[in-house]
C-alpha cells in the first residue's frame, strides 16, 4: 500500500497550486462580490490542460486520470470555490456521461471541445418540483421524425449560461420514470433558452441558472445512451461528481485552515500569539486531523475511480465526510478571527458561505448516508 502521490500528480499540484495563488486568488473576493464569472480563467485553465485532464489525448484531453482532477479542483477550491466547481461541472457532469456512454461521433463532436476548453459543459437534472427525488422529473421527449422535442425546465445549473453543452434528462413517458433519457443539448438549438440566475449565498462567481425548454428540437443523433437508459447515466455521474464535489469541499477547508493558523500566529492576546491558546491550538489540531481524513477518503474515491474498481459508496463517504468537514472548519476558522472573521476584510466568511452547498448539490448529506446505507 502506496499513500505517496505519483510525480505526475505532484506536477499537476504544484502547476495548480502556482496558477491559483497567481491567477485566481487576487481576484476571488471581487469576483465573489459582484457574482461575476471570470471566461479568462476558464481559457487558462484550458491552456493549461486543465479542462481535459482525465481524458484520452485521442479527444483532446492530456490523459491522466481522476486523482489528478480531484488534486486539480482541491486546489483551485482552496482560493476559489467558485472556480473549482466551474472545472468539476463542466468535467464531471457534462463530459464524463460523454466519454462513458457517448458514441465516437459524440465524443469528437463534444468532447474533444469540452477538453480543450474551447466549450464549456453543464448538466441538467434538478427540477423545481425534483431534487432529491429526481424521479419526479416533469421534462418530456416526444420523438417527431429526426428530433426529439423537449418541453419543460432545469433548476440550479452550475455553469448555467455560460456552457455551450447541457447534458438534459426528460421523459419519453411522462406516466413511466423507466423512459427517462438523456440528450446532449446545445446552447443554440431552438426552443433551447436560459432562466434566472439564482442569487446565492456562496460560490457567486460560478453562475448558477435555470434552463427552459419550449418545443427544444434535438436531432435523434444527441441521444446519449440508449432511450430509457438514462436515469442509469444520471446516477453513475452522480457518483463521479461526488468526487469532484468533495475535492472541492477538502479545498475550502484547507484553504480556511490555512488563513487560520496565519492569524493564529500573527495575533496577540494578553501579550502573546493567540496561537499559544490551548482553546486555539486545539480547535486547528482538530480542524487539520478532519482535513487531512476527507482527503484521504477523497483521493480513495478518485483512485478506485481511476482503476476502474466500484467507487460508489467511497465516492458518497468523500462527498459526506469532506462536505461535513468543510462546514464545520470553515466556521471554526471565522471563530478564530473572532470579529475579523465576520468582515469581508478576510477570507474566512466567504470560505464558510462556500462551504455550506458542498452538503447540498450533487445529493444531499441526506441522500449519501442512503447511499451509503444501501451498500452496507
């Protein structure tokens, strides 16, 4: 048993590492204040090789693997959550179904673009009347010659707006959840338009819409997979974002530790570091101990991802456990700054406002301890 990372993954840390603290962090608190998505980082990112990174070079990506992606995501997060979702979005939720179920024409059609960061991906579930039960989905399919028409609507699209490709799931019954399938739809199909932008309380720089559906034509060639096949699809990518999201939640978390302790160590109470406070030192020996289980349950997931060996409940685990930490270390490090930490003065209240949808999306805590339930 091996727990150092491979030299490979190492590069892409540092590589990530460098591009966050030099291209991503000093504008994260504007960017957060005036919800305003960054495209110059997302075409950086794809310089970079980021937007590609489990995906064969055959369709456009740099061939590495899911490791790599969680690493590249965790660090992203650990400046900007917003950011690291953007990528964990548009990698997870709207190529992986591509690469997984997508036929060769669809994968050069969509997934070498998506690779190389010359389109942006999203995925559609989520209803207004369908979170968790998202067999309660209301969206329709009805075949008429060589397209699908779509009718309905998509709530709570991570990169909604600015993706040029949308994995949606409909009905072809609206009687029977066994005919849910997915469709590959582009940006510009007609009848194809974009809702609201929800106004959140965290990771505002990374828009999240709604998406509609009025008599959407999508040529037969965009089913994904085959019709009736497409609540399967839906929950296997589930699980894979699952990884991404707890990346993301074991970035946050280090990030706030990481501002924690630099202010553990520079402020001073009755003369000296508040750091030398057992009540403190403690608090961040918990805050790091947390951390440092969720990535380790994380990289698991990612790992037995990237063998190819199940990862469905390891994958639930990550997402719970890094979630639940997350949250709890985030509000931890604002109790350490004290009244500092509740200003925007520091980074600390934008971590624990970031931190709390990580026990949201991508299913709820709820829903991943039935995961998890199920599988024992």
């Amino acid at each position: 048993m091996n727990f150092s990372l491979s030299e490979e993954h190492e590069m892409i840390r540092k590589m990530v590492h460098d591009f966050a603290n030099k291209e991503v962090e000093p504008t994260a608190a504007e960017r957060d204040e005036e919800e305003r998505f960054d495209m110059t980082i997302f075409e950086r990112m794809a310089e970079l090789g980021l937007t590609g990174i489990p995906w064969p070079e055959k369709y456009g990506g740099i061939g590495s693997d899911y490791l790599a992606y969680c690493i590249a995501v965790e660090e992203l997060s650990r400046v900007c959550a917003s950011t690291g979702v953007t990528l964990s979005a548009h990698t997870s939720l709207a190529g992986w179904p591509v690469f997984a179920f997508g036929t060769e024409e669809q994968k050069e059609k969509y997934l070498t673009p998506m690779a190389e960061g010359t389109k942006i991906g999203a995925y559609g579930l989520t209803e207004p009347g369908s979170g968790s039960d998202a067999g309660g989905m209301k969206t329709t399919a009805k075949r008429d010659g060589e397209h699908y028409i779509l009718n309905g609507s998509k709530i709570f699209i991570t990169n909604g707006g600015i993706a040029d490709v949308y994995i949606v799931f409909a009905l072809l019954d609206p009687k029977d959840k066994r005919s849910c399938t997915a469709f590959i739809v582009e940006k510009n199909f007609e009848g194809f338009s974009i809702g609201k932008k929800e106004k959140k309380l965290g990771i505002r720089s990374s828009p999240t819409t709604e998406i509609l559906f009025e008599d959407c034509k999508v040529p037969v060639g965009n089913v994904l997979g085959d019709e009736g096949y497409g609540f399967k699809i839906a929950m296997m990518t589930l699980d894979g974002g699952r990884n991404g999201i707890a990346a993301q939640a074991v970035g946050i978390a280090q990030g706030a530790l990481d501002a924690a302790l630099a202010y553990a160590k520079e402020r001073k109470q009755f003369g000296r570091p508040i750091m030398d406070n057992q009540g403190v030192s403690f608090k961040l020996a918990d805050m790091a101990t947390l951390i440092e289980a969720s990535r380790l349950l994380t990289y698991q997931a990612a790992w037995l991802e990237s063998e190819g060996l199940p990862y469905g409940k390891a994958s639930a685990m990550s997402k719970l456990m890094a979630g639940d930490t997350a949250m709890k270390v985030t509000i931890d490090a604002v109790q350490i700054f004290g009244g500092y930490g509740y200003t925007k003065e520091y980074p600390v209240e934008r971590y624990m406002r970031d931190a709390k949808i990580t026990q949201i999306y991508e299913g709820t805590q709820e829903i991943q301890r039935l995961v998890i339930s199920r599988m024992l």
